[in-house]
C-alpha cells in the first residue's frame, strides 16, 4: 500500500546534463585527536608471559605519548571516511596528471599481496624460489623491453633508480680511471629529477633548451660536451610529448667524448615494442614500474623503479641481483657493486603487480598499450586544440602526452592555469601544471594512456572547454573554485610563516590553541 | 582598509594600434588620434580596479580626478589633488610624475599604475625622489612597449596581485627602447633600473607529490656559481644588471645596478667606469653581462661601455640568465650589438650560460645584425 | 578479442578515433622515430594469461614454490603483528589509487599524513616530521646530509655498531658531501654524531644524553636512528637532546612483503633553520574560507628556493605516502597504552630469549629491545639444520654470528622451541 501524496516530478527521468554534476565526500572529520576517548583502545596487544624487564632511569620514556585514544570502529570509520575524500584513478578520468602515466592498476594483481605478506627479505633462497623467480622474469622482460642486457629491480622508485644510475655512472668512470668526470649534460623537458639527482651526487648540470622546434639543441650539446662530461641524462619522449628524432646522435655525440648515455624512460608508455633503449646505444636507462607498468600510485608510494644497464655496466649494478645457478634462483653481488640502494630486494609487492601486468599482456597486448596510449593522446589533443584559449606549442604530432598552454585564456581573463585545475576537480577530475619552472607559458600536461575509453576523453576536453568559457565569462567565479570539494579555498599564506606554521598537531596546539579559551 | 594608489597614463597604447610604435611625446600622440587611435589604458586600468575591489573588497582606491585614475577607479574613489590639472586627452611624464609623488603622500600601501615601459620609468624618476617614502608599485599593462618585470601580464592580473598584496616585495626591472629607433626596426632594450612591486606568489602552484624538487634558480645561485668560478688574479668586469648586482653582493662590494663594474681578487677595482677607463682594465679580463629586457640582447643595450676595443682585448666572457629568462626567448638566440658586426661575428655560437648554483645551459649567440636584417 | 584493460583497442572505435583526428593509421603519431630506431620484429616475451583465472593459477603456482617457517628473522625488516584495520584501509581504492591531487579533491589523503606526522611528532616529541621517504635508509642518507648542511661540515661520526646493507647505502648516498668516520672522537670539524638504538644488534643505547652534550660541546647535531615501535617503552631521542631523529616504519603496520615494507622518517624541532633542510614534504594546518574546515598543504615550500639549499641538495618524488597513512593507522589504534604494552612484550620476551639462549648470546648484559646477536662455530650450518625442522632461526652477521629476532608474535613456546633446537644442533 502506498500514499503518493503530492507528484512533484515526472517518469521518464530527464537526460542528464552535459556535465556531471559531481560533489566530492564532505564528512567534516575532525582531526583525529580531537575523536580521543580517554580509556578506548583499538586493538589489544599479547602480555609478555615473562618477567618484565625494567629500564634505568633515563631509558626508559617517562611519560605516555598523547596518542589519540580509540576504539576500533571509530579508527576504521575515521581513516574510511577520509578515504572517500580523496579522488583514485579508480574513480576518476586521471588524464590530467601528465609524465605520471595514470593507468588503470588492475584488481587483480592487489590480490597477490597476501601471498607474499610473511616473507622475510633475509630467508634463505631455497625459501623464496617463488619469489626469486618472479624477480628474474621481471628483470629478463625488462631487459627484453629495453634492450639492456641486465636490470636492477631495487630501486622504490624513478627517482631513486635514476640516483641509482648515477651511482653507476660515477662508480664506472672511477673504476676507469675518469673520476675527473664532473658534468651531467640533461635538457629542459627531461624530468627534473635528472638534474636534481645528478647535483645531489656532486655532479654540475648543464641543460640544453629547446630549440625554436622543440626539440633540445643538438648544436648546444656539441658545444657542451668534453672530456668533463660523464654522462647525458635525457628522457625521451620528453615531457612535451615531443620524440627526439636525433637522439641517436645525441649519444653518439656524447659516446665519443668518453661520457655515458642515460636514459629516462619514465614516459616509455607510448613506445612500448615500438623503440627500445639500447637500440639508440644507451648504457644505462631506467623504468617507472608504478608508471608503465601500472603498479598503484599509493597516495605517492610505494612505488618502484628498474635500472637497466648495457653489458659494460653490469658489474656496478646494486646488489644483490637474482641469477640462476643448476636451475635453482641465488642472490649474488656483483664484483664492483655500487652496493645496496635500499633494504631487501626491492619494493616486492610492486614487482609482484607489474610482473602479473606484463604477463597479462604479453608481447602483442604492450604494443596494443603503445598504440592505444598514442591514438588517445592525439585524439585528445585534437579535441583540446578546439577549445579557443588552449594551444600546445611546436605544431607536431605527440608520443603519449603534451605540455599544453592556456596562455591567450589567462592573458584575456587573468585565470591561471592551477586555477583551472582546481575547478576541474569541481567535474571530479584531476589536472596538472607542469614541473616547475614553467617553460611554456600557463602548462598543463596530458597523458590519456591506454585506460581510457573515447567517452573519458570526451568528456574530459568538455570539462575544459565549459572552465575555459566559464573563465571568458566569469573569471571570479573560476578563481573562487572549489565549489564542490570536501573543503572551500585554502589560504595558504600562515604555511609560510614559521610563527603560524603547524607541521604537526602539537605544533598546531602549542602555537595556536594554548592559553586561548 | 587596504588603500591602493592608481595612476593612469591615458595616452599610453595610443601609438601600437595604428602603428606608431610607442605614445612617447604630445606630436606622436596627436598624430596617433588623428590616425583614429582610441584610448584604451583607461579601460585597461578600470579591468584591474574592478579585480582588485572583487577580490579584496576591504580595498579603498586613492587616486587623481579624470582620466589620469578617477575615470578608471570604480564607483567612490579617494580623491587627492593635483596641480597643475592635465588637459583631457593629453599627458606628460611631469603629470605622471607628480600624481606619483602625490598619492605616496596620501600615504597609499601600493601604487598600480597603467601604461607601458614609458610610464614605468616616469614611475622609476618619481620613485627615486621619494627615496624611503615610495609606496611598492605595479604596472597594469596598457603601452605599447611592455618589457619591464614591473608589470603583471594582464590588468584581471594585476588587479589579482595587488588584491593579493600582503606587504612582501621583490625588485623588478625597468628597461625601455629607444621609440625612435624602434620605428626603424631596430629593438633597443636598455636599463633604467629596478622598482619594488608585490612578490606575487600562486598560492597553489606547484604543491605536487608528483613533481620533483629542483630548486628553482635563484640569482643568488648565480651569483655564488660566478664566484665560486672567479680565479686569483683575472679581472673581471661587470656589466649592468639585478644580476651582475647580484654578483657584487655576493662578493661584499657596491657594485652599480646601470654602471659597468670591474673586480679583481674580492676588491672592488673601479666602479661606474666609462668605455675609455674600460678599455684601460680590458686585456686578459673575463666579461660578466646579463640578459637585458626580453629579446635577449648581452651587449650593445645599456651597456655600450663594453664595446668592440674593450672586448677586442678581454680574455673571457660569462652569460647569467636564469633557465625562465632563456626559456621565454622560444628558441631565438641571444643577441649581441657591440657596433661592429665583426665584433658580433666572433662572439657567436653557442656560449656557457651559467643558469644556478653549479647549474648552467649552453645556448647560442648570434649578431643582431644577423637576426634582424629584414 | 579487446583487451580488458584497453577499451579503445575495439577495431571500430579506433577506427573512428583516427577519422576524428585525420590520420590514417598509428604510424603517423611515430613519424619522429627514425626506421633505424625501430624495432622490426614483435618483442619476445611469454605468452601471456589474459584470463584473469589463467593467470591467477599462474600466479599461485610460482606462490606455492615460497616455503613457511617459524621465522626468527630481522635486521630491519620485523614480523610484527600488522592489525587487519591496517590492511582495511590501506587496501581502500581510493588510498590505493590516489596520488597527486590538490588538497581539495584529495583532502583525505593530506589528512591522513597530517595526522601520521602528527601521532609521530607525539611518539618523538618532536614537533616536525616529513611524509615518507623511501625507507629507514634513505631517512638516514638525509638526516645526515640535512646536520651537514645546517653545520656547512662534511663529516659524520657513526657511535653505534651499524648493519653492512645501511652503511654500503650511506657510503654511497654521502659521497661527495659527507665523510663517514667510525668511533667516539669528535672535533670541531664534524657535522653530527650519529646513534641507532636499538642498534644492529638490538642493543638499547644509554649514553644518548653524553653523545648528545658531546655534539653540541663541538657546534654538531646529534642524529638518532630508532625504531618507533620501540618508544612506548623506551625514552624517546629528543628526551636526551637529539636534534634530528630518524628511522624505518615498518614496524608500525607493514607486512614484511620481501621487503616492501619500508618507509622512512625523519623529524626535528620546529627550528626555522633545520626546518629549511628538509628535502621532503611537511604537510601542515591551513584555514578555509569557512568556520571549522581544516584544509592542508605544504609548509614552508619555498624552502627548496633558498640560495643556500642549492649545494648538495636531494630530490623529492613518489616515495611511500601510503604507508605512512598505515603507520598513523596502528598508532591510533595502539594509543599510548598499546604502544607501552607491544614494548614491555618485546622486552620481556627477548630477555625470556636470551637467557634461554644462555651463554651463546653476545652482550648479554645490555639491554636488548627484539634482538640480540648470538656466537656459534657454523652460522649457515646451523641455520640450515634448523630449517630442516621448520625454523627460519636468525640472520647470519658472519660466520660464526647470528642475530636472533624475537617480536609480540613469538610465543613463549616458539621461543623454547627455537632454544631447544639450536641446543640439540650444537
């Protein structure tokens, strides 16, 4: 029996509009020390069933942290909620974080992770031959993709494996004699971690511009290149999408003064059985696996890298690496190691996952993902080029992604490009800048990969095409974005100030909450 | 109440649609009117004011009566007085000058003012006079000639960077072109000086787990990496600039912002010289210069005091740019324009730019001749 | 068939997304890529398992080839027990897959680290900490170049006995800037002092406060690397004047997954200077536009601009955000009781094991926080005897040394077990 009462809206249920009309989760979660309960635990611990062991004064902690005090539902309620505040691949169309290669992760590969929970990175290798064997396909694929002939899966992530390849470069110049070495040459769109990671290692970094094509100048690095260089650090396609047609020269060119050629191949998605590393006669070179080979992105990592290394470099790889000795899997350091890059063997559950990916696609389905990954990215930017305001500079076809420009719109509206971002995030999708400092004007930088289907990308340039309308007509409105976020504008401006700063919750007391009502 | 001074040049903009290539003097704005230019700096400075008080509605414009501010200022501007009053549709660098001086005497927090690279250095006398008592400033773009760091790159965004204005100022260079000789096609950027304008930072760029951390270059890093290179008994001159300046800083000594500069051993060795002392302390001396305004010109703008008989003698030259500065070129060369083409010649090809600490790019030189011989 | 995880490799789509865009086939987006750089023949890989089932039982079979123990394994990677609210919501998509949103639509995320630091700085009473590095290694690579950069010194006195794998990591990570010097000697040329306690051998350090008066006597830092699932018990580094803590979380809700488990920390006092050598992210308070909305973001960011900060300067990128979320998990679910209670179980059960162990254990009268080094005639023999009966029975130092580990999760009768057969194989 029902009571209809009063009709207010009529079947069929009209079309949805052209955009979603999207909200994110807005639970207003308190910090979670403002949820203590004085007396409420989350988990009980085992009693000792010994004697206890008491400490001296000194060593032992004189007074209890002031941890928030929880039962468990309210822990687990807490942290899901604010899981539900946040915007995964899983849930949104994530183009708009160009060179991070945002792909789907899949479900099935999570599965794993119970499987290798209890294993202890110190457990005799007759224990692990699962696991070691998983290390050393990975590595053979790798090396089949690359061309190299061994790889290093220690790294936890692209930076660190670009670290680790510094550590070859220096280590391999000592071992010749060439320790005098003391230049890095990378160019404006290789990933900024080349440089950072060379200087880090006391290195100075040349960087070659583009040229008025785009394309870093070939003339700059003849000029640039000497019996000081120890090593070229280039990422190719570069972050502009842009594919260095000369990069066989660039090596050569490098090659023939004594120096290596290193290759950042963070953004290998696009080519992917297409070009390999070592065909072009790079020493070294590296792979994001939580990038190409779609291991998640975890809030920021876990994550893992691989280093691949031509013939003449596989003594200096870290250690240990995983060989096969009478069939059965052994750790082994190389002779002239650079040593260990981090405990254990590497970031396990992420070879795990990309080990599984690669073997869910084989050799037809990674050329299947180059392909797919390039036709999305020119298929989304010859939708974005519609969009009056937007261009991308250097008029050529991209690999995989493309720095754009909202240079005209911001110049017409004042609207800048991060604002922009943050009103797409109001359609629930993410976007991104550029790495800092912004060579083109206004950047924003997108990467479609293989996971998304031509409905994503349309809607997603709708999104952009109805912001940069909005910004013509309304820039205040764009400006005052988010509308729909689990919080409103953030004044950023006490984070600055050390008076105000609060890094921690105890800062954020002591400098704000104590002695006021 | 957060009180901003505004100053417009109404005539500033005149010359670029009809194609006179600057306002500069009552004669080429007659004649720009009489081609049918129409003012736009009016509604250029009226789009910022609108921006400023959306935004910071705490905002109270101070300005002067007519189209030198009130007719851009929104609906009940702070009125200060000025005399002599401007004529309707005509200004000079005097009235610029004076409503300057008159609003920091209203005692306006920041100054806005519209116009182009003219303006922004009838500002920089105006400035200068005040000393201690200059209000920080911003340009509004509205000339024809827009080359100076002191302005935001639109009014919608000088009217978000005042609305933003907190008190934090950075320096910001004033370069100008000869008009006369930009008519003519041929670009000349020189330095004038520096104006204090708001350091405008995006509260949301860059805030990205993704990106890594290399440091933005900072000219300080510069400056350290030019001294960390300096060598025991090589001289060194200085060319003007923030950056050179920078370099004087680094090593403790009052090196001139405008003037050539030499420095030997951590000693100041002469400051301010003119080419004929120059060509006294030339031989075997390495040559520090800066990138001068926005077309990429190391020599022959602003400091023709380095000229082809001083450079025939020195013994080294050093570039400073940071990777923004060489970015915004596109891909177009630097620019030398000592006077004598083969001077220009022999500098060419690709040259060390030192970019940041233990940073630096190689990028190319080329003779201006060569570049704008159309 | 189209593969599942590619939608837009269905012949028609493709086929209209190439009208759309003009193009006649992929090959034109390829055009930079010389023919000389191309590869001409399919790349030789296994076949693959498309179906998902096929490569689940692929996958299973190569699971089946590990073999359990009861395993008395460390040396930095411990079997603690990981709470199943850990693996809830570490497990959660939407942590899972995020990564670099604004603090607006990912809010969550920041959050969640906000309050990881937080319950940290509690734990080290220390009111700055960093959002993840990669693992207590790298933590303390950093520490030490950050006390080096702070002093403008190049060396760093390591007081403690340290693993082989950390210190091979440092040598390398220091070069060129910092110069490792082993012993108790300082001078006025030294950057920091730098302790672990617990140390390789699970040794708990009581000299803190005399190094840290020896540092700071010199203008140097003390630098302490700890474990933290160790400070409900113990006093935590600042308490006796360390000036840059650091250390790995695993043991604060990771499994041991080979190994992937590790995350970082480091942490100091809110002291502008030190603040500004952190390479690593600080996420802090900021306020809204509305009453009672706490928003975050990055503290003090433009601290990587500082002309000081260019020499020997570290990058920043994708380190281990996620399990810095899980670490901040088990600390609330632990709260100040739990933390003391998981302490006095460890301490009570590894002196059970060391006097069970008897005379083979080294530096017995020490106080030892889970681990504990002993002496034998044949490290590997033994330990593959003890495998032969189920018992992964510690790490082999060297030769004749063996680290023992014991945590919450050994029971008293594990801990007899694993004493009983290393008696009988001796």
């Amino acid at each position: 029996m029902s009571s209809a009462g009063e009709s207010f809206a009529e079947l069929p249920v009209k079309p949805k509009p052209a955009l979603r009309r999207f909200h994110q989760a807005r639970w207003d979660e308190p910090i979670i020390f403002e949820l203590t309960n004085p007396g409420a635990r989350g988990i009980a611990v085992p009693r000792p069933g010994a004697p206890k062991v008491e400490l001296p004064q000194g060593v032992g902690r004189a007074t209890p942290p002031k941890l928030p005090e929880m039962s468990q539902l309210h822990v687990l309620r807490h942290y899901l909620r604010l899981s539900q505040e946040n915007l995964g691949v899983d849930f949104n169309i994530d183009v708009g974080q160009g060179t991070c290669t945002m792909k789907y992760s899949p479900k099935i590969n999570d599965t794993f992770m119970a499987d290798i929970a209890d294993l202890h990175p110190s457990q005799h290798e007759d224990t692990v031959q699962g696991v070691l064997e998983i290390y050393a396909q990975l590595e053979k694929m790798l090396a089949e993709i690359s061309g190299m002939s061994r790889v290093s899966l220690q790294p936890g992530s692209g930076s660190a494996a670009i670290y680790a390849n510094i550590a070859m470069i220096r280590a391999y110049h000592e071992a010749n004699g060439d320790g005098h070495r003391d230049q890095v040459i990378t160019t404006m769109f290789s990933h900024p971690s080349n440089a950072a990671c060379a200087k880090t290692a006391g290195y100075e970094v040349i960087t070659l511009m583009p040229d008025a094509e785009g394309y870093p100048d070939i003339e700059a690095l003849r000029a640039a290149v000497g019996p000081r260089t120890a090593a070229l650090m280039i990422t190719n396609p570069e972050d502009t999408g842009i594919f260095n047609p000369r990069i066989q020269e660039f090596v050569d060119l490098v090659h023939e003064v004594g120096g290596l050629a290193c290759y950042d191949q963070a953004n290998a998605n696009g080519i992917l059985g297409i070009t390999r590393a070592a065909d072009a006669g790079f020493d070294l070179g590296h792979f994001n696996l939580h990038k190409t080979f779609s291991t998640p992105h975890a809030c920021g990592g876990p994550a893992a890298g691989a280093c691949g290394v031509s013939e003449k470099l596989v003594p200096f790889l870290p250690g240990p690496v995983v060989d096969q000795v009478d069939g059965k899997y052994v750790l082994r350091t190389p002779e002239k190691s650079v040593g260990k890059i981090r405990p254990g063997l590497g970031v396990t559950p992420n070879i795990v996952r990309a080990y599984a990916w690669i073997m869910s696609m084989g050799a037809e389905g990674l050329r299947e993902v180059a392909e797919i990954a390039v036709l999305n990215n020119n298929y989304l930017m010859h939708k974005i080029l519609q969009i009056p305001g937007a261009s991308a500079p250097w008029d050529k076809r991209r690999v995989e992604q493309v720095r754009y420009s909202w240079q005209e719109l911001s110049e017409e509206t004042g609207v800048h490009s991060e604002e922009i971002g943050v009103r797409a995030a109001d359609f629930g999708v993410h976007y991104w800048t550029s790495h800092h400092p912004y060579v083109v004007p206004e950047p924003f930088t997108l990467e479609p990969t293989e996971s998304y289907s031509k409905q994503d990308l349309d809607e997603y340039a709708a999104i952009l095409a109805h912001i940069a309308e909005e910004a013509r007509k309304d820039p205040e409105f764009v400006k005052g974005a988010p509308y729909n976020q689990t919080v409103h504008k953030i004044d950023m401006t006490p984070l600055d100030d050390p008076k105000q700063w609060a890094p921690t919750w105890r800062a954020y007391v002591r400098k704000h909450l104590s002695g006021k009502a | 109440m957060f009180r901003v001074g505004l100053v417009v040049n109404p005539v500033a903009g005149l010359g670029g649609a009809v194609g006179l290539k600057g306002s500069d003097g009552a004669e080429v704005q007659r004649e720009a009117l009489a081609r049918g230019a129409v003012p736009r700096a009016g509604d250029r400075a009226a789009q910022a004011v609108r921006t400023l008080l959306a935004r910071r509605p705490d905002a109270r414009v101070v300005t002067v009566a007519g189209p030198m501010g009130a007719d851009s200022a929104g609906d009940t501007p702070e009125l200060v007085r000025l005399t002599p009053t401007p004529g309707p549709q005509e200004s000079s660098a005097a009235d610029t000058r004076a409503a300057v001086a008159a609003l920091a005497a209203a005692g306006v927090e920041l100054l806005l003012f519209a116009g182009g690279d003219g303006t922004a250095r009838d500002v920089l006398d105006a400035v200068r006079e005040l000393g201690d008592q200059a209000p920080p400033v911003l340009g509004i773009p509205a000339g024809v000639k827009v080359y100076s760091g002191c302005f935001a790159t639109s009014p919608a965004t000088a009217g978000f960077v005042a609305a933003g204005h907190r008190g934090d100022t950075a320096e910001a260079e004033v370069v100008d072109l000869d008009e006369e000789l930009y008519r003519r096609g041929v670009v000349t950027p020189r330095l004038y000086g520096t104006l204090r304008v708001p350091a405008a930072r995006t509260a949301l760029s860059g805030r990205k787990a993704g990106s890594s951390g290399t440091a933005p270059a900072t000219v300080e890093g510069i400056a350290r990496e030019v001294v960390a290179r300096m060598k025991p008994d090589i001289r060194y001159i200085l060319g003007p600039g923030a950056t050179t300046l920078a370099v004087g800083r680094e090593l403790g000594l009052a090196t001139t912002l405008l003037g050539v500069d030499v420095v030997q051993d951590g000693v100041l060795v002469a400051a301010d010289v003119t080419e004929a002392e120059l060509a006294g302390f030339a031989e075997g001396a390495v040559v520090v210069l800066s990138v001068i305004g926005g077309q990429g010109f190391v020599l022959g703008r602003g400091n023709q005091q380095i000229s082809p008989r001083v450079l025939a003698g020195t013994g080294g030259l050093i570039v400073l740019a940071t990777q923004q500065k060489l970015a915004a070129l596109n891909g177009r060369p630097l620019l030398a324009d000592s006077g004598d083409p083969d001077t220009d010649r022999r500098l060419s090809g690709h040259v060390q730019v030192i970019t940041g600490h233990h940073e630096s790019a190689f990028y190319r030189i080329s003779p201006a001749s060569e570049e704008y011989s159309e | 068939m189209t593969h599942p995880y590619i939608p837009n490799a269905e012949p028609g789509v493709r086929a209209e997304m190439l009208a759309a865009i003009g193009a006649s086939s992929v090959e034109e987006f390829y055009a930079d890529i010389p023919a000389s750089l191309r590869l001409q023949r399919p790349l030789d890989l296994p076949a693959p398992f498309v179906a998902e089932y096929e490569l689940k039982r692929h996958m299973k079979g190569l699971f089946d080839r590990n073999v359990d123990g009861l395993s008395f394994l460390g040396h930095g990677t411990y079997p603690h027990y990981v709470p199943a609210v850990c693996d809830e919501v570490n497990q959660r998509s939407e942590f899972l897959t995020a990564y670099a949103g604004e603090p607006y639509e990912d809010h969550g995320r920041f959050q969640a680290l906000f309050e990881y630091v937080s319950m940290m700085g509690e734990l080290l009473e220390m009111d700055v900490v960093n959002v993840p590095t990669y693992d207590g290694f790298q933590a303390s690579g950093t520490a030490i170049r950050m006390a080096a950069r702070y002093t403008k010194r190049a060396k760093v006195l390591i007081a403690s006995p340290i693993s082989a794998d950390k210190l091979s990591k440092l040598a390398d990570f220091l070069t060129p800037d910092v110069e490792i010097v082993h012993g108790t000697e300082i001078d006025d040329t030294f950057a920091a002092i730098y302790l672990e306690t617990p140390d390789v051998h699970g040794v708990v350090a009581t000299n803190g406060r005399e190094l840290a008066e020896a540092a700071h006597a010199h203008g140097a830092l003390l630098v302490v690397s700890t474990d933290p699932i160790s400070l409900g018990v113990l006093a935590p580094p600042a308490s006796y004047g360390a000036d840059i803590v650091c250390g790995d979380i695993q043991s604060l809700g990771m499994h041991q997954a080979y190994g992937g488990g590790h995350a970082g920390f480091i942490a100091t006092q809110d002291h502008e200077p030190l603040v500004a050598e952190f390479p690593s992210r600080l996420f802090g308070i900021a306020p809204t536009a509305v009453d009672g909305e706490y928003g975050f973001g990055d503290v003090f960011y433009d601290r990587t601009s500082f002309a000081l900060r260019e020499e020997g300067k570290e990058w920043v990128g994708t380190a281990a955000a996620l399990w810095g979320i899980t670490a901040g998990v088990y600390l609330a679910l632990m709260g100040p009781e739990g933390m003391r209670e998981v302490g006095e179980t460890i301490l009570a059960r590894t002196r059970y094991a060391m006097d069970a162990l008897g005379d083979l254990v080294q530096d017995a009268e020490a106080i030892h926080f889970r681990e504990f080094a002993i002496s034998v005639r044949d490290s590997h023999g033994l330990l593959a005897t003890l495998r032969e009966q189920g018992i992964f029975g510690g790490v082999p130092l060297d030769d004749r040394t063996v680290l023992v580990c014991v945590t919450e999760r050994h029971t008293i009768a594990e801990i007899d077990r694993l004493a009983a057969a290393v008696k009988e194989a001796l």
